[in-house]
C-alpha cells in the first residue's frame, strides 16, 4: 500500500511512494509518485522545473536522492536519505503550519475540488484579497520570496504565477486613479499618497498616461 510522503521542511505532502519504494534502501525518482490534483497541473515532481528537468524522467532511477526536492519549497524530501512517510490515510494535509490569514487545510481542499482536472490557472490564493495585500506588502519590503509563501502560506511554486499578476492589477489600479487624480487637476504629491507609490513612479506613470493619450 502506498504512503504519503511529507517534505521536511513545509510539512507539505505532494507525493507518495511507489511499488519500488524499499525503506531499507536510499531512495530515488522511481519510489515516489507526485500526487493529484498538482500531477494534473503539470507540476514537476521535483523542484519548479527551472533546471529544465524531464518530467517523464524525474520519476526514475536516474533522479538520485539529492535532486529530489520538494516542488513547494525546493527543499530537500530526503534531507538525512531517508523519506518522511505520513501514517494513516486520513493524516494528509497540504498546510499544517498554524494558518495564516484565515488559511485552512480545510479551506484549501474546498478550493481545490471546485477546480477542474488539468487547470495548472490560477490557484485560490489569486482570488483572496487578504492574501494579495499581504503578498504585496512584503514584495514592498523586498522580501524573498521563500518568506512570502513562509508568512502567507502561498507556495512559492504559485507565487510565480501570483505575483506577476498581483503587480499588473495594482498598477492598472494605480493607473485609473492616477488618470481620475489628473483630470480633477490634483497635485503630484496628492497622487503619491493616494496610491502609495513614491514621487518618481507617480511622474514616470503621468508621463506613461499622457504619452498613450497623446498618441
């Protein structure tokens, strides 16, 4: 019978193992099996696939023990060589650091049902508005992003897609207040502390709005 497997390091379980796991031997890509509905998404088993690794090779011998890392928080599965098997089949949860922001494994498994089979779109992070002004704030202060998904509970592998778009909706925001600010004729300093931006980003985005209805 297959086990869930537990990253060591988010807590997080993505994985199980496979008719070729042996507890008595170091492990490889060929004992775990990444699990729904991430396998569906396109997940890699193994890290964000960054490095360009083979997804229909990651789930072999040729993936040692030291390249098997966790596609949440690209740390080690098997930091001492030796996996971390969750007991019990009931035990699996995708978040089991306290919540954050009203993050619930409960709540996160809700969301995920409502998704359909093979939509790698966007994650239910994308449609929490605590969650955004929380990620935004902390890009703010130039945090890694290791510390955002730490502090919010957004898997880096989703921040990618997350933040992206995060930034796209608050400058189209910036924009429109920026452009209603300019037609009321108000001053530079009015708009900086109306979108929170500094007094050279409010002068480039005017620049930006004049030139685009100039043209």
């Amino acid at each position: 019978m297959s086990k869930k497997i537990q990253c060591p390091n988010c807590c997080n379980c993505f994985h199980e193992t496979t008719e070729a796991f042996n507890p008595d031997v170091q492990p490889n890509g060929s004992m775990v099996r990444l699990l729904e509905p991430w396998r569906s998404w396109g997940w890699c088993a193994f890290g964000d696939g960054s490095d360009g690794r083979d997804k229909e090779v990651a789930e072999t011998t040729a993936t040692l023990v030291g390249d098997m890392i966790c596609p949440n928080c690209e740390a080690p599965l098997a930091p001492s060589g030796r996996l971390t098997l969750v007991k019990g089949e009931n035990d699996f949860t995708v978040i089991e650091q306290p919540a954050v922001l009203g993050v619930t494994p409960e709540r996160i498994m809700a969301a995920v049902d409502k998704l359909p089979k093979g939509d790698p779109g966007a994650f239910w992070e994308v449609n929490d508005p605590e969650i955004k002004k929380k990620v935004l704030a902390l890009l703010d202060k130039r945090t890694v992003h290791e510390e955002i998904a730490r502090q919010t509970g957004v898997s880096v592998h989703w921040l990618k897609t997350l933040i992206p778009e995060l930034r796209k909706e608050r400058k189209e925001e910036r924009i429109g207040i920026v452009k209603a600010m300019l037609a009321a004729q108000k001053s530079r300093d009015e708009m900086v502390e109306a979108t929170g931006m500094s007094i050279t980003g409010v002068r480039n985005m005017v620049e930006e709005i004049q030139n685009c209805q100039g043209n």
